[in-house]
C-alpha cells in the first residue's frame, strides 16, 4: 500500500488522539535508514526504541529474536518469568 492508501486507512480506524501527524508510513528499516510505503529512503534521525545503539535489524538481534521466537514468544513476567 502506499501512503496516501495508508493515511486513508489511519483517518478512517485510528482514534483522532492516539494519530500521529506523520503522513509517511515505514516499510522496511536497516542499520540507521527507514524506507517508507513509497520507496522513500529516510536517515533514521528519531531512532525507535531499542534500535538506537545498533540500528536496525542487526545480525546478532536477529538471531536472538528467532531463537528466542522458537521458544517463548512471550509470558506475563510476574506469573511465570522466561530466561
């Protein structure tokens, strides 16, 4: 989808409050660029959570994440904590 299709999307099921202003939606990410829904490439300047030191999608997270997906996907840590 792109965009514009995007943004369609938000106004019509997203809550007026909880929007973002941002008209560009992203796509894929690596290292420290963003691609959004139209083939736009950004320079990651805001940096979401947890991809700050690193960037995106690194090697060694990503295998972490899939090892740790073939596992336990995720538990309510204060009923039963996972390693």
């Amino acid at each position: 989808m792109s965009n514009a299709e995007l943004n369609e999307l938000k106004q019509k099921y997203v809550a007026a409050g909880a929007a973002s202003p941002a008209t560009a939606f992203a796509d894929r990410a690596e290292n420290a660029e963003v691609w959004d829904a139209d083939g736009n490439r950004f320079i990651d300047f805001a940096g979401g959570i947890g991809v700050l030191n690193i960037g995106h999608r690194h090697p060694k997270v990503v295998a972490a994440v899939k090892a740790q997906l073939d596992k336990v996907m995720h538990t309510c840590q204060t009923v039963m904590p996972y390693e």
